[in-house]
C-alpha cells in the first residue's frame, strides 16, 4: 500500500490519504444533510443532495480500493478525486442555496452533476482498460 503514490513516502503524503479523508467528511457531511433534510428543512432537492454526496463518497473509497490492485493506479486515483469534487460541487451549491436562499452558485449543481457522470464513465472505461492490460 505504501507504494500507491508511488513517491515512497506513503500514503499520508499522496492522493490516497486526501481521497479517504475527503470520502470520510463527504460522507459524515451527506448523512448531517439527510438529517437536516429530514427534520429542519422541506426540502426534496437537499434530501438529493445528501444522498449523492453519501453515494459517491462511498463509492470513492470502492475505488480507491480499486486502485490498491490496479494497473492504471494514478488514474484510479483521479477518477475518484474527480468524483469526490463533482459531488462535492453539486451538493455544496444545493445546501448553499436551500440554507440561503440564494441562488448565486446555480450553476454549480449542474456542472457537478456533469462531472458525477463524466467519472463514473471513467470508472467503466478504466476497467475496460484494465481487462485489455491484463490480457
């Protein structure tokens, strides 16, 4: 596992350390959201958005799992920091205009949610490449 940023200092010092900790707080701050969507705020639109927020964190960590055994490690690696960011994009722009009322960042849902797919097309064309590499 040392080995995964491939600089030999570990993983406290690459991308895995930061997709752990950044799947861990997206996924304590998407399960507070699901909280404050079911009990403060009527909101549908921030029941979403924790949803997605808990689902790609999760999802983040499968794929850094991922990556521990993988040829295409790096790009594992970004594809779940990309998936991290998007969905991280996409709530923080919900619970900003749902807690504010300001409508200011609309477009970052959006983008988000554009990049939320654009990296789970990554993930099902980086296993496609890593079939072909193990041939």
């Amino acid at each position: 596992m040392r080995d995964i940023g491939n600089n030999g200092q570990g993983a406290l010092s690459s991308a895995p350390f930061l997709i752990l900790v950044w799947a861990g707080l997206a996924g304590a701050a998407g399960v507070g959201l699901a909280a404050a969507a079911a009990h403060k705020v009527d909101s549908p639109a921030l029941g979403t958005a924790a949803n997605m927020l808990t689902l790609h964190a999760a999802a983040s960590v499968g794929i850094f799992a991922v990556a521990l055994r993988a040829v295409w490690r790096k790009l594992w690696g970004a594809t779940a920091l990309l998936m991290l960011f998007a969905a991280s994009l996409f709530t923080g722009e919900i619970a900003f205009h749902t807690f504010t009322n300001d409508a200011t960042y609309q477009m970052l849902a959006p983008v988000g949610g554009s990049l939320m797919i654009l990296s789970w097309l990554l993930v099902a064309l980086l296993a496609i490449a890593e079939a072909l590499a193990k041939r």
